[in-house]
C-alpha cells in the first residue's frame, strides 16, 4: 500500500508548495509554530469530527491554529446529526490513516467531506499537517478547493479569544 506521505506528495503535484520536515515530537501546532519560527495565525489543523448519534459520520474541518471549531453548532448542522464530537486519536488514525499532529486534507479518503474554514483562505499561505508527524506542507489556502469533497464554509470556526 502506497505510503501516506507518498499520497500527499501525489496530491500537491502541479502545485506550488513546499515540504518541511520536522521532528515528531515537534508537530503539535503550537511547539511546531513555536521552534521552526512559523506564525500560529497562517497555521491550520486538520481536525475530524464524528457523530455520535447517530454514529459513524464523519468530517474533516480546517481551520487555523488560532480559531476554534464551531462543531456543536455549525459543523453538527452542517453533518445534519443530533450529537458530533472531536474523533478520538484512534478513530482519527482509521478513517484517515493518519495520526494527530499529521493529519492533513491532502490524502484524506474521497467520500470525506472537507470543509475549510473561510478565514484559512484569507492568508497568503498556511502551513498543514503532512500526513505524518515527521512532515508539514506550505502551500497557498487555494490548494484546498481543488481537492475531493472540499468546500470553503463560512463561520467554520471562531477567533479563539485570549
């Protein structure tokens, strides 16, 4: 089976961008923005949200580092379910192949929905997750929309506060 970094590379072909190695220990966000010297505010995560009632829906969210998921409200009417949380690490890790700290929107399953936050495309550039925890992407937001599934949504997510 070909790799997930392989499959993110794949992806990114024909467009401009740039692959950052890091170390794993280094690809939370925040210790990743805060030791290469990238900015949290052109940093976004890939998050997967799944219902739990009823169970087995799922969706992937992009949103930058310093907004938070609106998932109770926006992304729960959105996936039209009555009860959606963040997907557990291990339920991350079998939809997507991918573990937190890598998961980005460049190798997630076709029939995934992918929505990204508005506010991501309003940068000039952003940096995700790799696949793995040993890779970041730096890439234009534009990238995203010509990807499976994917749909800029508006009021995704809200500027964390303090």
């Amino acid at each position: 089976m070909e790799s997930i970094e392989s499959r993110v590379r794949a992806a990114l072909d024909g467009f401009e961008h740039e692959l950052i190695p890091c170390d794993p220990e280094l690809a939370d966000t925040a210790a990743f923005c805060a030791h290469y010297g990238y900015p949290l505010e052109q940093s976004a995560n890939t998050i997967l949200v799944a219902s739990r009632k009823p169970e087995g829906r799922y969706a992937a969210c992009v949103v930058l580092a310093t907004h938070r998921l609106d998932v109770n409200n926006r992304v729960r009417k959105l996936l039209d379910v009555r009860k959606i949380s963040f997907a557990p690490a291990e339920v991350t890790a079998e939809v997507t192949g991918m573990l937190i700290g890598g998961v980005t929107p460049f190798a997630l399953p076709a029939d995934l929905p992918l929505w990204i936050d508005e506010a991501v495309m309003a940068c000039d550039w952003v940096i995700l997750g790799g696949g793995s925890r040993s890779l970041k992407v730096k890439a234009s937001p534009e990238v995203l929309t010509a990807l499976p599934g994917a749909e800029v949504v508006a009021d995704l997510a809200k500027a964390a506060v303090g």
